[in-house]
C-alpha cells in the first residue's frame, strides 16, 4: 500500500512536469465540453504569420466560457466594452502567462465578459471570460495559441492539449476537443 501510494506520487509529480515542461495545456473551456477545431496549426485562412501560425479555432457558440489552459498570472487583456462596444475590428483578448514563461492566448472575446485584471492569479479551468465575435472572425469561436518571447517578439509555438484520459495530441483541423 505505501510503496503504491509512493508510485502514484511519482506518477502525479511526473504528470505536472510534463504540463510545466511541454507546452501541454488543459482545453480553454469548461470540464465535460467538447468543441470542434475549425483552424489548424498552420491554416491558410488566418493562422500563416508568426504570432498565429500554430493557434487553434474551437467553434464555440457567443457566450460559452474560457477557462484557462493551466494556472497563471493574467499578463495583458483588452476588453473592447464601454467606448469600443461597436469596434468590431478589434480582438478582445486575454493573456495569461505560466510558470513555464510560455504565455496562452483568447481571442475574440464578448466584450464585457472579461473578469480578470492584469496580474490576476488564475488557476488551471477557471473560467474568466465568454466566447465572442470580435476581431477579424467570420462568426463566435475561440481563437487559442501559446505564445513564447524570441528576439523581443511574441511567437506562437506548437502545443498540445491534453484529454479528459490524461493523454496528450497535437489538435488537428476538424478535430473534436474534449475537456
Ligand atoms: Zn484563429
């Protein structure tokens, strides 16, 4: 019984480095969702420059939770609310950096619907804001990347979400996302 209980410790703690270590990140919406993936790493529509080549589209309906991928500190939103409610061209978005100094990305956001400030703590499925239309969208989804500083500049790199089983994959064009 101790020696299993030891093992399983192992087996935790090992599990928790990986999500540290590998860019593998929690599904952005809520525990028991699954969404469809409309745009793949490197999708010719809009996921070809830097900063969006290895992002993933869920199609998400206007008002469904973000939730974040794994614990970390809220690093910079915009909320197009109040002033901007109408600037359609303008992505809401959060930011949330991890302890891995990788940083995951939401945009399109509702407006008014984020409920976080800079430097907020967040831990790994709280939800924090709603799926909305803003920015260049062609309808409501989530528009979801990693991001990682090089040379000065916010990249995208490629990642994977991990399954309700505990397994990690890379998520393809048409794929269901399961949390
Ligand atoms: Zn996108």
């Amino acid at each position: 019984m101790f020696v299993k209980c030891i093992l399983s410790f192992f087996l935790l703690s090992s599990t928790a480095k990986a999500l540290e270590n590998e860019s593998i990140y929690f599904a952005p919406f809520e525990i028991g969702r699954k969404f469809i993936v409309s745009q793949g790493f490197n999708g010719k529509e809009t996921h070809n420059d830097a900063v969006n080549r290895y992002a993933v589209d869920l199609v998400m309906p206007q008002g469904e939770s973000v939730c974040a991928a794994q614990t970390g500190e809220v690093l910079d939103l915009y909320d197009g609310r109040g002033w901007f409610s109408t600037d359609y061209k303008k992505s809401s978005f959060v930011r949330i950096e991890h302890s891995n100094g990788e940083i995951t990305d939401y945009q399109h956001l509702l407006p008014g619907s984020i409920q976080v400030s800079r430097g907020q703590l967040l831990q790994a499925h709280q939800c924090f804001a709603q799926v909305g239309n803003t920015g260049k969208t062609t309808g409501p989804h989530l528009h979801f990347a990693v991001l990682k500083e090089k040379n000065g500049e916010l990249v995208s790199i490629p990642f994977k979400f991990i399954d309700p089983q505990g397994r990690a994959y890379t998520p393809e064009y048409l794929q269901w996302v399961r949390n």
